[in-house]
C-alpha cells in the first residue's frame, strides 16, 4: 500500500502537464495547488510538487483546438456532460443558449502569466450571467455558448474579444490590462439553466 501515494502523486503530475498547454507558470502552481487538496488529500507538500513545470515539448493534436466565430481559441482538458437529470438537454440545463443562466468558474492570465482575475480565489464564488446580455466579455460569451456543464478548457482570446483597445485602466492612464491585450483564460463550466418563460 505504500505505493498507492505515489501513483496518485503520477496521476496528478499527468493532469497536471495536460493543462500546462496554455497555462503559464502561475496557472500551473495554480491548478498544482487544487490537485494537492483534491486528489493527494494534503498529504503530499506543494513542495514536492514543486519540480513540475509546463513542458514545451507537450504534444496538442491541432485538431482538437477549437476556434469561435469570433475568433477565439480553445482546447478542452476535460469532457462534460449533461446532467443525469436531463440526459437529452431536453429541459435546457445541458447546451447554452441565448439568455440561458450560466454558471462558470475561471481564472484570468495576462500575457505574463500573471493572473489578473479568479472566482477561485480564497473566498471566490461562481460567476452567473445570462448568455448574450454582455455581463462578461464577449470571448468568454461564446467560449461558453459551446460547452457542456463540467466541461473545462483553457482559452486565448483575441484583445477584440476581450477589453479591445480600452483595456482596464485608471483615469490616471495605469492599466491593469493594457489595451490590445490577448488574455488566457481557464474556464469551467458549472451550469446552464434554461431561461424561464
């Protein structure tokens, strides 16, 4: 039984090198740190982990990276589904559509790396937004219009997709994302519920 840790340690290692496709340094410590809770049940140190850095030699098939209309790049690291209570999506809860409620779970990276947004922060929550009411940005709109609940992907969006040619700035011309920015996002679909009405 001694083995059994570190098998799930490789398991772990394997998930984690399948996300490092568009996750930067920080995503990486950052998906590092969910597995160690959730799959090695604390009883391994970040520390040990620590070694594991993204891998440029990480073969992605082309085919599987997707493009919305608008532009924006995706790739799934990990399948959903629809929920057992609607196998067929029959009841809304399975494929987004227009003015459906959408409950996503994501973290934002600058070009650097650095992460400028989470939901997955200490303390963080979902955020919901009806689908085409332009709550979020419009690369994260149609990133999700494709998913199914569960479903997780890293994106890159286009500057046109995301803040454009504003960026977030303070009147004072400091910008946390500068103008014309591509920005990388991990997004984990966590719900669809079908508009009432």
């Amino acid at each position: 039984m001694e083995h059994l840790p570190v098998l799930r340690l490789r398991a772990s290692a394997m998930r984690i090198a399948s996300i490092a496709f568009v996750a930067s340094a920080s995503a990486l410590s950052t998906a590092k740190r969910r597995l160690t809770r959730r799959d090695v049940g604390g009883a391994v140190a970040l520390a040990t982990l620590a070694p594991l850095t993204a891998r440029a030699d990480v073969k992605i098939d082309p085919n599987s990276v997707r493009t919305t209309k608008g532009g924006a790049k995706y790739v799934v690291v990990k399948e959903g589904g629809c929920p057992l209570i609607d196998p067929s999506g029959a009841l809304g809860s399975c494929y987004p559509a227009p003015e459906s409620y959408i409950t996503i779970d994501y973290t934002g990276f600058l070009p650097n790396g650095q992460v400028f947004d989470s939901t997955e922060k200490k303390g963080g929550k979902p955020l919901s937004f009806r689908l085409g009411e332009r709550q979020v940005v419009p690369g994260i709109e149609e990133v999700v219009a494709g998913m199914k609940p569960g479903e997780e992907v890293q994106a890159l969006l286009p500057a046109a997709l995301a803040y454009g040619d504003k960026g977030v700035c303070t009147d004072d011309g400091e910008c946390l994302i500068k103008p014309g920015t591509n920005l990388k996002y991990f997004i984990r679909l966590n719900r669809v519920a079908a508009a009432a009405g």
